[in-house]
C-alpha cells in the first residue's frame, strides 16, 4: 500500500539541504587568509607571496644631483635642519617626529603638485589568497576628499622601546596593499609603489614593483636606498621624495 502523499513530500522535503547550508558550505572552501599590517612575518609574506628582495644600493630613483631647488625650498630645508639638531630625535615619540621631520619634508615635496599627504591611512587588499588590512602611518598620493584615492609613497614610522618591531613587513605589506589598490583602477599588470620607513629622522627608502596581482602567487620585487639622516641630509631626502613625485606625476 502507497504511502499518502503528504508524507512522500514530507520526506522528500527532509531530503533535500536547505539552500543557506550550501552557501555556507562554499564559504569554508573559499575562505581567504587575512593579516594585519602590524602583526604580519616574513613567513606569512613568503608563503603567499614570491618575494624579490634586492640590495642597498644607488638606483636611477636615487640619484638627485641634477636636480635644483628653488630658493624658497632651500630657505626652507635650512630651517628645518637647524630645527633638528636642537631636538633630541631619539627621545621624542612618534607623533612629535611625524609633525616636527616627517610631514614638513612630505608636504614641501607635494605643494606645487596636485598630490598630498594623510596620516592614518585605513588601506585594505583582497588578492586571490590572502587579505590585507590596517593603517597605514602615512600615504603620499592622490588625494580626494581627505581621502587618498591612488596612494604611491607609503610610510612607515617605526615603533621603538618594547613594543617596536621590524618595520619590513609591515611596509612590504602596505606597498602590496597599495599596489593592489592602483590596479584596481587602472588595471596595470605591472604595478610600480614606493615606501619607506623612519627610524627616529632616519629615512630608508624602498622602491617595488607588484605583478601577477590576481593570480595565486603575486610577485613582490623590492629594491633599497641606503640610510638618510635627516639632520644632515634633509636636502637629499626632499630631492628623493621630489624625484619620486616627479616620476609618479610623468606616469598619470
């Protein structure tokens, strides 16, 4: 004898899986990995990302003896380096190093130019394996209603005492953020950024290329400049940030 058929719909009904479970079943196998740019390691980077590190050394970007100032700029850096030798650059914390060296050299660079400067940047990034996120100390780039809408220089300024940690990944993870950003724009495969790091009012200056962006194994190539003090050579850094504000600007 046949079942009545309200229970065969019943029982056909219990069988199949509810649609929310499916989806939910494909969001664990499609889940990305997501890190921080504080708590990021070189482990973390090298098994997401292939890593091209080259040397310290003088590149093309580096080299500003061709370059003038004007007479305001030099005036300018005069002052600045006198305002530093009388601050104790080792003592001080962070936000009295970003008003007093920092942010002075970054905007003088970008005052005849349509390019600006923000502090506290929230930057994220979702490649094919991996997520990005967290703030990023300081972005030079187009900039659109207090927001930066295409970041080409990223800044870290290193943490000191207890606390501090190596500044590389952090940095190499906010230049991979950025660059992801831009090719979002633009679609550019082969994506060219800037960064440094500060250590007190020396600067170290990195320049990468980012490629095979929506791939599952995106390229990192980074090249480095060597240390520069401030102090002494606030002239030299300005033409550095310039060079490189110059280079972006002949890109757009």
């Amino acid at each position: 004898m046949l079942p009545p058929l309200n229970h065969c719909r019943d029982t056909l009904v219990c069988q199949i899986p509810a649609v929310s479970d499916y989806h939910n079943h494909r969001e664990e196998h499609t889940m990305t990995t997501k890190f921080t740019f504080s708590n990021i390691t070189l482990e973390n980077l090298t098994q997401f990302v292939n890593l091209q590190e080259g040397n310290i050394g003088e590149y093309e970007w580096t080299q500003t003896d061709s370059l003038l100032l004007d007479k305001e700029e030099r005036r300018y850096l005069r002052g600045l380096k006198l305002q530093l030798l009388k601050t104790s650059t080792l003592l001080v914390n962070e936000a009295t190093i970003w008003s007093a060296a920092i942010y002075p050299l970054l905007s003088l660079a970008t005052q005849k130019s349509s390019l600006g400067v923000l502090a506290q940047v929230p930057l994220q990034a979702h490649y094919v394996k991996f997520d990005l996120e967290g703030i990023a100390d300081g972005v030079l780039g187009k900039v659109v209603a207090s927001r930066v809408k295409s970041p080409y220089l990223v800044i870290v300024e290193t943490k000191r005492g207890i606390d501090g940690q190596n500044p590389v990944f952090q940095l190499y993870a906010q230049l991979l953020a950025a660059a992801h950003l831009n090719w979002e724009q633009d679609h550019h495969s082969l994506q060219e950024i800037f960064g440094c790091y500060t250590v007190a009012d020396v600067w170290t200056f990195v320049r990468a290329e980012v490629s095979g962006i929506d791939t599952d194994l995106p390229t990192l190539q980074v090249e480095y400049s060597r240390e520069y003090m401030e102090k002494i050579e606030a002239f030299t850094i300005f033409k550095i940030l310039k060079n490189i504000v110059s280079k972006h600007l002949h890109s757009l």
